[in-house]
C-alpha cells in the first residue's frame, strides 16, 4: 500500500508563485503518518492533492493498492434536520453497527447521538464527524486537523483505539500538535516553506500503540527534528 | 407575527389618512378634492360587503398565481442550477428577463386571453415569479461544501439530497422571498385588474378612479391592507413552522 507524488508543481490562479514546484513525496505502508507544517506552507493542497480532488499543473500522483481516499476536515457539518445519531445510522454501510457502537463509545459522543449537529461543542463536532468517516470503507484517510478542539487525553485514546481498529489502513494526520505527531505517528513528512530545500524532510515518530509504553526520549528527539526541520 | 403586521399596517394607514387630512384642511380643500372623517365612514359602511368580496376575489388570484410562480420557480431554480449550458441559459435568461418591467406586458396578455380570469392570474404570476425564481437559483446553485463534502467524497450525493441541503440551509432566505412575494402577487393582480380586468378590488379601484371618488379608493386601500397583512402574516408563521419543524427551533 503507498501513495506517492512525483515532481508534482501547482500554482493557485490567483497566486504569481507556484505552492509547489517538483514536489515528490511518498508514505508506502500502512499505518499513522502525519503531514506537519507551520501554516500556509501547503498542507491542505496537498492533502487535495493526493486525494486526487486538486490536479497538479505537472508531475503525477500512484496509488499503489489504495482504491479509496477519502479527506476529512475540521469545519464540515452534519445537516441539522435530524440528530446526529440518526445521521450516523444512516451513513452506516450494511454490517457495520457494531463498528458504530465501539467508535461512538471511543469518541465519547453517545450523550451527543440525541442532539442536532449545531447544538454541540466543536469538539463535540468534529468527533461525530470522524466518526462517519471511518464507518465508510476506505484504504487511505486524510485527517486535516480533524481533531481540532478535542481535549488532550479524548484525543489519545481517540487515536490509540483507531490505531488499534485500523491496522491495514493508512491514515494521514494534519495537525498542528507537535507532541502529538511525534507520539503516535509513523512516518512524519515535514513541509517546509517555498524556500527551503529540499521541500519535504522525514523523520519518524514513536508510533505508540495502545499498552505501548512511551520512549519520552525518542519523543523529544523527534520534536527537536521536527522543529530543526520546520 | 400576525396581529404585528395588522397593527404595523394600521399605524401607516392612519399616518397616511392624517397626512390627508392636514393637507384638506391645511389647504381648505373640498370633500371632492379629499373626504372628510363623515364621508369616509358613510362610504366604508356603504361599499364594505361589496369590496371585501372583490378583495377576497382578488386575493384567490393572488394566492393561485404566487403558487404557481413558487412551484415553476422552484423546478427551473432546480433544473438551472447546475453550471451546465441549461442552467447558465436559465441563469441569464432569468436575469435578463427580471430586468424587464413585466407589468408593460399586461396589455399584451389581455389583447391575446381577454380580461378574464386567467390573464390576472398570469400577470399575478408573472411579476412575483422572477424574485422567487432568482433567490432559488442563488440559493440552489450556491454548494454548501462543509455540509456537501463528505456525501460527495463518499458518493452518497443524489439530486435530491443536494436540493435538501441547500434549501435548509438557505430556509430563511427563502421563506423570507415567499412571503415577500406575497406582496408583489397582490400588486400584479391588482395591476391587471386596474388596467383590463372585469372583476376584482384593482376593477373596483379603477371605477372609483373615474368617478373622482377619493373615499373609496381609501375604503379599497384599507382592505387591501388588512388582507395582504393577514395572509403575509400567515405565511410568515407557516414559514417559522416549518423552520421548527426542520431545525428543532424557530
């Protein structure tokens, strides 16, 4: 399983600089890896990029195995003519209510499942809305902050369990949370601004699993790379 | 909300009369030129029975047509709000078109259906349905992409959930644009009453007119008034109905 882009360029039509120019970049298992950046320098276009709903100007993105990319973001809303439990019944596929069961106790939102989308906290929010996506069937997820607003110790088990739930799949963590990335991600691509080069710089993260006991060293090794690199 | 718009009304009403009044007996007009409180009550108790019945008459019209117009508003604001060659042509036809003062076709109307029923009820739909049909392109031609995204990327978006989405996510806009419509309704019908028909308030306003017969005309614009008030009202209160009933609050 791997997605890959290489020398992808792209400019915004309303930009005179180009976002990005011979661009490659490649997450080839599956697993939790994170896209990292400080803000503008590119993230969500490329995250657009690779779920394929963005078309470089040049280059090309392989999807080795991966059928199906589905992106997420931290701002979408569940219609609010019905409550949010019904809405997660309905975008269930078939099979799958145990699933619904199990993520809805991990994310903490059954007391939300009687309420409208509009009533609840961001937090609140942006849980229900992961939720939905990972009931669908999917080989690649791109979380773009995602779990904006969720509190810290919600956050990990939230991550832990989908690490546990979801060994064959890959998922793509945008966050802006350093200790976090350098926690539970695998593989940590570092997007750097326009000047720097080379664009992209790896590094790895503990990828702590859940009974896994933290290397607060190697954590703290990781954020000095990520943020030397950054 | 409806005892409001009644009372709003009468505030202007009685503000519009006293402007009159002063004006009489500022200038020391005669009861031909502008009647005096006597002669409006006697004309009011005199052609009550008959001019609500023409009222009533006229607002049946009214009501059909601003149906009709919401109904072919809705299907063409649907059909044209993709950004195919069809909803473009839709887009800026329907521009165009509004553009153009549409009662300057009432004569046209008449001289090809006669000034009957059906040409008030087409002037009636013609001139409130291009305000309903631009607010529904607006609105069904604007994605609601934080709400849309996750159907689309999961392929769950039909047509009819599209609709559903921006219609309730656009309910104020548009709730508000029908009962604005109601007005425009009335005037159309009353419009062609006024120039051809053979029935209605607009027809009685138009005898009035030619007999110089202020009180009248003051008795027709009074009914009128409470009438359009009350059915806005009504709509006004369907529309927080259905708003409650859709989002859970008014």
């Amino acid at each position: 399983m791997q997605i890959e882009c290489r020398n992808i360029s792209y400019r915004y039509a309303s930009e005179s600089e180009p976002i990005f120019e011979n661009l490659s970049l490649c997450y080839d298992q599956p697993g939790f890896h994170a896209l990292f950046g400080p803000s503008g320098v590119g993230k969500t276009t490329l995250a657009k990029i690779l779920w394929g709903a963005i078309q470089p100007s040049e280059g090309n993105v392989t999807k080795g195995r991966i059928k199906t990319v589905l992106y997420t973001y931290n701002l979408e809303r569940l219609p609010d003519w019905s409550t949010t439990g019904r809405h997660l019944e309905k975008v269930t596929p078939s099979g799958k209510d145990d699933l619904r069961q199990e993520l809805v106790d991990i994310f903490d939102v059954r007391r939300c499942l009687g309420q409208r989308f509009g009533g609840l906290s961001l937090g609140q929010q942006n849980r229900v809305n992961l939720v939905r996506y990972l009931l669908q069937d999917f080989d690649l997820l791109i979380m773009d902050e995602s779990l904006a607003n969720v509190d810290e110790k919600t956050r990990e088990t939230i991550l832990m369990h989908l690490k546990r739930l979801f060994k064959a799949r890959m998922f793509i963590y945008i966050s802006h949370n350093l200790v976090e990335v350098a926690k539970f991600c695998k593989k940590i691509a570092v997007l750097r601004s326009g000047a720097k080069k080379p664009r992209v710089v790896w590094t790895s993260g503990q990828d702590l699993q859940l009974g896994g006991e933290l290397q607060q060293g190697q954590v703290e090794r990781t954020m000095l790379e990520i943020m030397n690199a950054a | 909300m409806l005892p409001r718009r009644i009372y709003q009304f009468f505030l202007i009403y009685l503000l519009g009369l006293l402007v009159l009044l002063a004006l009489k007996y500022g200038l020391r007009l005669s009861d031909y030129v502008i009647p005096g409180l006597e002669s409006l009550w006697q004309t009011l108790c005199e052609v009550l029975p008959r001019y609500a019945a023409d009222v009533w008459d006229t607002l049946q019209v009214a009501v059909i047509g601003q149906v009709l117009s919401i109904i072919l508003a809705l299907v063409i604001g649907i059909l044209g709000r993709k950004t195919t060659w069809f909803g473009n042509f839709i887009k800026a036809a329907a521009y165009n078109v509004q553009a153009y003062p549409i009662v300057a076709l009432a004569p046209i109307i008449f001289i090809l259906l006669g000034d009957g029923f059906l040409s008030r009820l087409l002037i009636a739909a013609m001139i409130c349905y291009f305000p309903i049909l631009l607010t529904v392109l607006g609105v069904m031609s604007e994605p609601v992409a934080d709400v849309e995204h996750f159907y689309r990327s999961t392929g769950r978006m039909r047509w009819q959930l599209e609709v559903k989405i921006r219609a309730f996510e656009n309910l104020h806009k548009l709730t508000t644009v029908i009962a604005g419509s109601a007005t425009l309704a009335m005037a159309g019908t009353i419009v062609a009453e006024f120039i051809a028909a053979n029935a209605g308030i607009g027809y009685s306003i138009r005898i009035a007119l030619y007999q110089s017969d202020l009180a009248r005309i003051l008795v027709a614009l009074l009914l009128i008034g409470i009438c359009l008030s009350v059915y806005q009202g009504l709509l006004e209160y369907s529309g927080s109905l259905v708003k409650k009933a859709w989002t859970g609050s008014a």
